[in-house]
C-alpha cells in the first residue's frame, strides 16, 4: 500500500492503494465517485474515460501510480466547464441516452474532441469517437448532439 | 666511352628498380588501404544486418508502419479500438496513444508504456502497406535518408539508438495483461548499440 495525493476535480484528495490500482478503482471504490463506469477492464469500451491533465484517458488501465500530478476530472465535474456544458446541453436537447451506461465516457471524449476541434466533421467525430463503444447503438444522436454543442460553442 | 654508357644503363636499371620498388610499395599500401577499407566495409555490413534484425523485429515494426493504424503483438495485427495514427502519429483527439499509454509500462494493467508514446512517421516506415517487412537494403537506404529520417546524420542515428525513450522501451517491453513477458529482440540494447556503432563508423553502408 501507499499513499497518493490526486487532484480531482480540482479538489486535492489522499488515498493509500495498491501502486497497480488502476485509476478507475480509485475513483469508484476509494473516492466512491461511481459516475466513472467499467465497461470491460481493457480500455477498449471508453466507459472509464476521465481527462487527465486535459487528455481523455482510459481509467481502467491507467495505474494511480503512474498519475503523479496531473489533474483529474471526471464525469461529475464536466458540467462546470463551457465546453462540458455545452455538450451536457446537447445531450438533453437531443435525447441521446438510451440506457446511460457508456454515456459517462461518451461525454468525456466528446469534451476532449470539442475542446481540441470546435467543429468536427463527421470523419473526425468517427475517428475520435470510435473508440467508445455503445450497446443501446446510439451513435447517430451522439453525432448530431456533437454538432449541436459545436453550433451551441461557436 | 663504354665505361660511360655502362654508367648510365646501371644508373637506369637503378632507378627503374628504383621506381618499380616505390610503385610496388605504393601499391601495397593502396592494397593495404583499399583491403583495410574493404574489411571495415564487410564488418559494417555485418553489423547492419544485426541493426536490421532488430529494427524489424515486432517491438520495433510494431510503431513503424506503412498504415493508418499502429500494430500489436508478435503477429502484428492491427492495434485494437479503432485507434488511428493521426496527426504526428499521436493518434486523434479524445484517443491520442497517450488516452491509454503512459509515461512507463503499466504492468498490472498490461499496457505499454514509455514518455512520448507515438507512431514513427510514415517516412520511416519498414513495411509495405501489404505488411511485407522491407528487405534489408530498403530499410538502410530509408533510415540512411536524411530527407526521410529526421535529417540524422550517422552520429544521429546512433545517438537515436543510444538514448531515443521509444527505442530503449523496445528492450524492457514489459508484461502483458496476463502477466506474460513481451518477447524482447534478438539482441540487447548494448549490443544493438554496439552493432549501430560499427555500422556507423564504417560509413553506414548499404547491402
């Protein structure tokens, strides 16, 4: 075990782990932060995603000890962010949820895509959104509340 | 009068022999020169036959691809999860390589890790885009190109060897999710190291 300071959501935490936990079991069963979901274990559904020092990130296989001082947001603080509200906004607006499980990481890497490209086009939206995967298949409401939050950012 | 002509033939069979004595070491010394230059050519053949073991071994390979996607694994299939090379070979925004890879490997979740985890760029690629492995004599004239491998000179490429994270990454790969090894190249890094040092020293020549 030992100890590690995180910054999460901008608030400074302390939790002693295993070295090897990774990231998302720090959040959900140490911080008891359960916005942040496991999907599979592998990074490879993106239900785990968080942004790390503002870099979208697979929880799941990310090691609390290879974090060192970079921030961490999550789910539940994205809405305090314009971009993050905006894509908030645009979710609503255009009913994407459907069972909601993937949709935590959805969000997140829509962020992390807004953030870095304000107006996506379909093939950079594919490209960056490929890798979050979602059984209820709402992929096309997902696009359109992208461009929504994309017109709603401009 | 005979003695005068004697004189002078002796002094011409003297100097012929003398001419014939400083070509015949010349020679010996341009023989000497040109074997000397021969063999070190030959041993840096041989040394870059070791570089190129490892350079398109899959630890290696794996991140210069001729395609739009990185690969995984000793068989080299397509990296899974949709991931793409991207601008600068650092992937797409919300899935850069660094969403997953980390700064150092990740053994307990399996996953690979170095700083500045990225795709070599597409000029430094060793395989075809039919993932055949280029021969040897493509991948030297391709890593000798200044105008394709960064402008690294042969000290340059050395010193990529030597020190670049990426590359020493290749020789403590890490474990796998299963707690496995990654196999390691077939030589180690001191002596992939040693064999780019002979290679370079003799003129980085080409098969």
């Amino acid at each position: 075990m030992q100890t590690y300071k995180l910054m999460v959501n901008g608030q400074a935490r302390e939790v002693s782990v295993d070295p090897g936990t990774p990231l998302l079991w720090v959040l959900r069963e140490e911080l008891k932060m359960t916005g942040t979901k496991y999907g599979c274990g592998i990074s490879a559904c993106g239900a785990c995603t968080v942004h790390l020092a503002g870099v979208a990130t697979r929880s799941c296989v990310v090691p609390v000890s290879l974090i060192g001082d970079r921030p961490i947001v999550t789910i539940e603080a994205i809405g305090q962010d314009r971009v993050g509200r905006a894509v908030q906004d645009a979710w609503v607006a255009e009913d994407v949820v459907q069972c909601g499980y993937c949709q935590s990481g959805q969000i997140m890497s829509a962020v992390a895509l807004l953030k870095i490209r304000r107006n996506p086009t379909d093939a950079d939206i594919e490209e960056s959104m490929g890798g979050n995967i979602c059984r209820c298949g709402t992929y096309v409401r997902i696009r359109k509340a992208i461009k929504a939050a994309s017109q709603q950012l401009a | 009068m005979a003695y005068s002509h004697t004189i002078h033939g002796s002094s011409a069979v003297l100097i012929l022999i003398a001419c014939l004595g400083w070509s015949s070491t010349r020679s010996l010394t341009q023989d000497n020169s040109q074997e000397a230059g021969s063999t070190k050519r030959e041993a840096g053949l041989a040394a870059w036959q070791q570089v190129y073991s490892v350079l398109t071994y899959p630890r290696c390979i794996n991140c210069h691809t001729a395609t739009n996607y990185p690969q995984q694994g000793d068989d080299r299939h397509p990296h899974l999860f949709n991931v793409h090379r991207g601008p600068g070979g650092k992937g797409v925004p919300a899935l850069n390589c660094t969403t997953c890879h980390q700064s150092a490997n990740a053994d307990s979740t399996g996953v690979p890790g170095a700083y500045n985890w990225h795709l070599a760029p597409l000029s430094m690629k060793w395989q075809d885009t039919n993932d055949n492995i280029l021969s040897s004599t493509e991948v030297c004239r391709s890593l000798t190109d200044r105008s394709k491998n960064g402008s690294l000179d042969g000290p340059g490429i050395l010193r990529h060897h030597q020190q670049e994270p990426l590359v020493l990454w290749a020789f403590q790969p890490g474990r796998r999710r299963d707690g496995t090894e990654r196999s390691l190249p077939p030589l180690t890094h001191e002596q992939f190291v040693a064999a780019t040092r002979i290679w370079v020293e003799a003129g980085t020549p080409c098969p």
